[in-house]
C-alpha cells in the first residue's frame, strides 16, 4: 500500500471531463490495486484498494467475468488513462458520478471480452492530512518557485539593461524607434507583484463576493462575484491553467555586420507555457 500512495503523490492532477460534471482527479494503478483522488475544488474524495478488494467487488459486478485481478486493473488503467493523459483520445468506457452523503461514486461502463464490464470506485472524504500532501504542500511549493523565478528574471532584465546601455554608449542606435523601452525598474515591479500577488487577488474578490451576498440576501450569487462562480470557471476551463514564466535562454551569437554602426539585435518573445501539463 505504501508503493500506492508514494506513485499516487508522484501523479499530477488532470481534468476528468464527465457529461454532467467536470472533476479534478489523480490516479495511480499497479496489479497489485489502486489509488484515487477526485476534487470539484470543494471537497476532496479518496479510495486505495488492494487486489483483494478488487477482486471481490469486480465479482459482484461483473458475474459473467472470471479474470484475475491484475486484468481488471489492468482495464482499469486502459479506461482512464485516455481522460486523463490525452483528452483528444476517447475513451471506450462511460462514466457517471453519483453523490452519496458525503461520499462519491464514479461508476464505470465498458466492455471487457466482449462481455459488458461494470465498476464503482467509492470514494471517501480525504483526510486533511491527504488533501495537504497533495494539494496545499504542492500548490505553496509552486507558489515559492515562481516568486524565485520572478526574482531571477528580474535580474536578467535589469542586466539586460545594462547591456543595453553599454550598446548606447558605445555608438549603437535602433533601427527602428518602436523598439525602444524603458529601463526595467526592479524594486517597483517586485514591491508591486508581492502586493498584486495571485493568491490575495483571488481571496479578495472571494471575500467581496461574500460581502455581496450577505448585503442583497440574494441566495443566488452571481457567479462573477461568489467563490463558487470562480470555481465554475476553473472547472469549465481546464484547457487554460495559469500561465509560469518562460525561462530565460542564452542569447543566440551575432551575425557580422558593419563595423561602423554597430545595431541592436530584436529579441524575440517566447510563448508562454502552462503550469499544469
């Protein structure tokens, strides 16, 4: 079990796109058993099962199938896989997602030999322990590296523009005047990142939206407003997660030119890439 739950916290989180609902969830199977974790962001639902539960509940669903457990997990994997990994996939499986008091069932439709194959994951409240390992401790850890990151490229900038004035002052003119910036103020823009932070814009507007619905009595927020309304956008857009910063690359050798007016070269914008992959 311990194998289960060190390859379940080395999984990312991916978005598992059901008919009536759109869940976070993480998945990690061996032919020994399974580890589970789904979230709709306001709860977090676990199961970990051994190869002898997988048997006996694989029995009293699936009457007309005799296999050995590795080979139900083994399909097990072959359906999940596609929604979480490649969405552009299809999977051969339906799915459905029942709430039962304060569990969750996702219950599982697909073929199996030919034979109509059925599975119920159940899902139990995780424990705060569980939702820490995996969802606080990694989101703060990101949040540190990207403040890391930020630090270093402002560096890089404020370097850049050094290098920059050294071109200026050496006789370097610009070929075109819509090139030209200005210098990069370093402690400005990390006095105004640390206060415009991601994590205070997004609980403040959780907090206005409180503010909000408490003043009108309206018991149905609106969702640009309320916690749940940013929720739902988080939830209908997964193919939009937050932008990181692009790493900063070696600056390509210059080609030769005239010697007696030296040009700035135009640097060129990456793409920005997603967090999450």
């Amino acid at each position: 079990m311990e194998k289960l739950e060190q390859g379940l916290l080395m999984q990312p989180w991916a978005w598992l796109q059901l008919d009536e609902n759109s869940l976070l969830a993480k998945v990690y199977i061996t032919k020994q058993g399974y580890a589970l974790l789904v979230s709709d962001l306001q709860q977090v639902w676990h199961e970990q099962v051994d190869a002898r539960v997988v048997s006996q509940r694989a029995k009293e669903l699936n009457k007309r199938l005799t296999a050995p457990p590795a080979a139900f997990l083994c399909h097990l994997d072959d359906l999940l896989r596609p929604l979480l990994k490649d969405t552009a996939c299809p999977s051969k499986a339906t799915f459905v997602c029942d709430h039962v008091a304060e569990a969750l069932i996702l219950r599982v439709r697909s073929e199996l030999s030919g034979l109509p194959f059925y599975w119920n994951f159940h899902c139990t409240l995780a424990s705060p322990s569980v939702v820490s390992q995996h969802l606080i401790r990694p989101l703060m850890g990101m949040s540190l590296a990207l403040q890391c990151q930020v630090r270093e490229l402002a560096t890089v900038l404020h370097m850049k523009d050094l290098e920059i004035q050294d071109y200026q002052e050496s006789g370097a003119v610009l070929s075109r005047d819509r090139l030209k910036t200005e210098p990069f103020e370093e402690n400005s823009f990390l006095e105004q990142f640390m206060v415009e932070s991601l994590y205070m814009a997004v609980t403040r507007q959780e907090i206005q939206g409180r503010q909000k619905h408490q003043g009108t009595g309206d018991p149905q927020p609106s969702s640009s407003a309320s916690p749940q309304g940013t929720e739902n956008q988080l939830l209908n857009q997964p193919e939009e997660p937050a932008p990181s910063l692009p790493v900063p690359e070696k600056e390509p050798p210059g080609t030769s030119g005239p010697v007696h007016r030296p040009q700035l070269s135009k640097v060129k914008r990456k793409k920005l890439r997603g967090l999450f992959s």
